[in-house]
C-alpha cells in the first residue's frame, strides 16, 4: 500500500452521505464510492493536504476492514453447551469475543500496510522506543473513551474471576476454560507495568520494529451483539489481542496511535484507524461554533454558486453558512443579516477569524423586513429555525412571511 493511496471510510452526519459521496469523487477522483447509513467508504490517491479539504465528513479513517455483521445467537448462546461451571451466557461471550479478535487481527501484515500508511501522513511519528512526549498526540475527545478504568472494587471482583482469554468451541461446541491469566489481568498488568506482551502471554509478537507504539481502542457496538456484550468488553479484548500480535502497548491517555475505531452492528463490522487527529467538521477559521460547519456547507452547495453571484443569509446568526459558502466560492459575494445584536457580534468575530472581512458583509434587520430591493441576489440560503432548537412563537404566521421575503 502506497502512502497517499489506499481505502478510506468518513462518518458523515444524518443525510449528509449523499453530499459526502459526490464531495469525494469530485474533490478526491475516489472510486469504489459506497455510501451507507453514517458512512462513505471510498478508495483514491488523493495526498493528506487534499483529504483535509473534505467538508462534508466529520471524521476520516483508514480503512483496516469492513465486513458483514458478526454472527450472534438470538438465544444468547443457549445452542452452546457450556462446561461444567460456566452459564451458556457466558460461554456465548467468549466464544464472541474469539470470533471478533480473530476478525480484528486476520491479515496481520495488511495491518502493518496500513499503520506504515498512517505514519506516512503523520511524519514517522510513534517510532520505536524515542517518541517524546512532546511528539506524541494529546488526547481531547471525551467520548470514545470506551475503555474507562474500572474501580477499585471492581478490579479486586474480577482479580478472583479465572477466565478464558479464548473459548475455544471444539467438535462437542464445548468452551473450554484454559488456566491461564484472565484478559482483565493480562490488559492491568500490561497498563501498570508496560511490559513485553509476550512475557506476560508467552505468546511471540510479530516482529516489527517499525510498529512498536502504544495505542488506543475505541469500540461502538449496537444491535443484537450489544444485547451480549458491552463496548468495553469488546475493546478490552480487541486491545489483547493487538498486544499479543504486534507486540504494541497500551496507553488509554497518551497513545502514539491515538484510536483504533471499531464499530459493531446488525449492518457491518467495520475497523479503521483515524487519519487525523481531529475531526474533519472541527474548522480552524470558526472560533465561535453555531450551526454544524458540515450542514452549512452541505446547504450552500445546493445554491450552486457561481463566480460574481451575490449570495444572502437573512438570518446568519453566527455566520456559519456564510463562512462555509465564502472559503468554498470565494469568487462570489456575500451578505448576512440578522435581529440579534449578539449573533451579529458571534459573525463578526468568525469572519474576522476567517480572514473573510472583504467578502462577508453584516447589517442588521428583520427576516421580514429586509432593507433590500426586490431581485438584488442570486441565492438566499438560511437556517430557517422551525421550532425544534430554537422555540419560535407563532410558527404558522411567521415562516409563510420568511419565505415571501426570501422569494422577493
């Protein structure tokens, strides 16, 4: 796998994969387009500097794998006999998070593909024993963090529990509980002391002197596998089986590879590694965020601006449309109107911030007063608000008045 090249996948928000998916063959030349519900995976060569000029996406990862729903037993593997001492529930669990480790970690050297790629774009960062603190990516998501600490309690609980790190279902389908050190232990042990996975399994890792980092897994289940199995479990394992196979650490507050992605439904199994650290949606040039930087762009594409157009918002509150239409088509001009002293205040700042001064110009006035002459723009595009954000009064009497105003 070429760095620049290879198979992507971007989370896009709700309604927005239509827009994702041309924005990508258009901007990017991908193929192999194939748009799902929160998801566009695709294939290009497209360099990092042109994969961040995406606008619809929310985040980009490097695709590792996408796959048809794991199998999962309706009856909570109850068809499993289980050995003596284990409930069936418990021997379905396991026998799960077998199949998902073997799912996660097959084709260990397309792994390594994939990672060299990521280091690619990120400049040979994470290497071997001298990553500096300094070089190493923050953490500054609060969601995600599938894989928080347990108490102290709960740790001594589950110190006492002996558990497979693998069921193994053999030609009886019977789990059978090895002796040796239960996951949770194996992952504490390798959290605590950030020792060699292979003296604490005595398994060997690939050797691979260019891919000894530590990492984070981030794990989102839902559907019939999150009736069986919690994010955190799953995350757990995928971890182990990431430490036993590449002999990688891991580091849930300071990762060098800050997220292996892992999202588990009735729809697909999908693993990627994000690209950059922060989302795509996150713009630089908005210091004060309003609408969804994503949806205003996504709006503003639909007005098909041209070169020389005059484009209005009659309601900009924070001119996030306008910010977004203005860096997409910077050839037109634009104007944002607005009631609130305070929003117009907001937009001043983002404009100012976006270096847009001589193209976005503010006043204030009423939606259904504008102080314009009639067939003075091209296009009017706006947030129209519509009760459910932001409570309007007198709904029907105002928006049939909005909209007469726009259309003059």
């Amino acid at each position: 796998m070429a760095a620049g090249g290879g198979r992507y996948f971007c989370t896009a928000g709700r309604g927005l994969e239509p827009f994702l998916a041309r924005e990508v063959r258009e901007r990017l030349a991908a193929t192999e387009v194939d748009c799902i519900s929160g998801k566009v995976f695709f294939s290009t060569e497209a360099e990092p500097s042109e994969l961040r000029r995406l606008r619809a996406g929310e985040r980009l990862f490097l695709l590792l794998k996408k796959h048809t729903p794991l199998a999962v037993s309706g009856n909570k593997g109850m068809a499993l006999i289980p050995s003596p001492g284990s409930s069936p529930l418990a021997c379905s669990q396991r026998k799960i998070l077998h199949d998902i480790k073997c799912f996660v970690i097959e084709e260990p050297e397309y792994w390594l593909d994939v990672v060299s790629v990521w280091r690619n774009f990120h400049g040979g960062e994470g290497k071997k024993d001298d990553v500096s603190q300094a070089n190493r990516l923050p953490l500054k998501r609060k969601a995600e963090e599938e894989t928080a600490p347990v108490t102290k309690r709960q740790e001594t609980e589950q110190a006492r529990e002996t558990l497979s790190e693998d069921c193994q279902v053999e030609a009886g389908e019977r789990c059978v509980e090895s002796e040796r050190k239960s996951d949770q232990d194996y992952w504490t042990e390798s959290k605590a002391s950030l020792e060699d996975p292979s003296r604490i399994s005595g398994e060997k890792p690939i050797a691979s002197e260019q891919c000894s980092f530590s990492f984070r897994v981030s794990c989102r289940c839902s559907g019939a596998i999150a009736k069986i199995l919690t994010s955190q479990e799953i995350g757990r394992a995928i971890g182990i089986a990431l430490m036993k196979q590449f002999g990688w650490r891991a580091d849930l507050r300071d990762p060098d590879l800050e997220v292996i992605f892992v999202h588990l439904n009735d729809i697909h199994s999908v693993v990627g590694i994000p690209l950059f650290r922060l989302p795509l949606a996150n713009r630089d040039y908005i210091k004060i965020a309003g609408l969804r930087s994503t949806v205003a762009w996504a709006m503003a594409s639909l007005a098909e601006i041209s070169a020389g157009a005059c484009v209005l918002d009659p309601m900009c509150g924070l001119g996030t449309i306008l910010l977004e239409a203005a860096k997409e088509w910077p050839e037109a001009c634009y104007w944002g109107a607005d009631i609130s002293d305070s929003q117009l205040e907001g937009a001043d700042v983002n404009i100012i911030t976006a270096g847009l001064v001589d193209k976005i110009e503010l006043f204030k006035a009423s939606v259904k007063a504008l102080p314009l002459p009639s067939d003075s723009f091209d296009a009017v595009i706006s947030d129209i608000p519509f009760g459910k954000k932001f409570k309007i009064t007198k709904d029907t009497e105002l928006l049939p008045d909005i909209l007469r105003e726009m259309e003059r």
